[in-house]
C-alpha cells in the first residue's frame, strides 16, 4: 500500500508541476496527449511483457536551445506483469511534412511488480517516435525505446520496447 501511495504522489507532483507553470504564464492550453501500446523488453524472451502508457505535452512550453526545441513531456506506462514507470523530461520534434521525428530523454521512477528488475528504482528513458499527421489534431506512430539505469545499480540489464503510438491535441 505505501508503494502505491508513493506512487500516486509523485504521479500527482508530475502533472500537478507540467500544469501548474502553464497556468502561471497564463497560457492558452494546447495538450497534446500520446496513447500508446506495445511490447516492454522484447529483447528479453523471459522478461517481455505487453505495455500500455499514456504521455503529456503542452506545446506552449518550449525552450529554443543549441539542441533544437525542447519541451517538457511527462507520462507514466505500465507493464502486463504489473511493473511501472512515472517519468518527466523533455522532447525535440522535427517536421519533415508529414512525418514527424520525435526524440526524448525522460528519466523517471521504475516499480517492477512482477516484471523484470532493472537494478535501480531510477531509470532513464531515451526513445524515438516517428509519426505520421492524420490532421491538424491528431497523428499515429512508432517508437522504440531503451530504459536503463546508467549503473547507477549494482546491475544494468536495460530494456528495449516499442509501441504504436496515436497522439491527439486536446
């Protein structure tokens, strides 16, 4: 019960922080929010697990850098075999016309239920999207990511996952 607790708290302080600075600056909300399911750890016969998650983007946060556009994204998925992860950081989206190239890097909270143990309870999520506009609202996709600890544990082994993606402006 306190896992979960802890959880809903830092669930909480993720989106309550993601909405609240937009709300400062007194911003019309532009929300994008990314729906998304697939295969967790495919790489890991033993370990693969089917994945659902869903993402949080207000693309009227932003910050031009020598990196491109970043913006703040926040998001939280969960695992067949009950493991999670709540995670905050930032994207880049290049547009190509109708493909867009979506790299992240979010590091976040791992939880492994009955999943696999990724070594550490903080973990760091670096993926790429490609997408394709379905209009001015809402567009489908393919990611792939890889969530690792960074030997921040006594033990690294990493997970490899995809995921069809359909984001939607809200």
């Amino acid at each position: 019960m306190k896992r979960i607790q802890k959880l809903m708290f830092i669930l909480f302080f993720t989106f309550f922080l993601n909405f609240s600075v937009s709300a400062e600056v007194n911003k019309i909300y532009n929300n994008k929010w990314s729906f998304y399911s697939g295969v967790f750890d495919f790489s890991d016969e033993g370990k693969k697990s089917s994945v659902f998650g869903i993402q949080h983007l207000n693309e009227n946060m932003y910050k031009d850098t020598i990196f491109g556009t970043l913006q703040p994204i926040s998001g939280l998925m969960f695992t067949a075999d009950n493991a999670g992860y709540i995670y905050t950081g930032v994207q880049s989206n290049f547009n190509a016309g109708l493909i867009n190239i979506t790299p992240s890097f979010t590091p976040g909270l791992y939880s492994e239920g009955n999943g696999k143990d990724l070594g550490h309870l903080v973990e760091f999520k670096s993926e790429i999207q490609l997408s394709l506009n379905l209009s001015k609202l809402s567009q489908i996709g393919f990611s792939y990511n890889h969530i690792s600890n960074a030997s921040l544990g006594e033990k690294n082994p990493g997970a490899n996952s995809y995921m069809f993606n359909f984001l939607k402006k809200f």
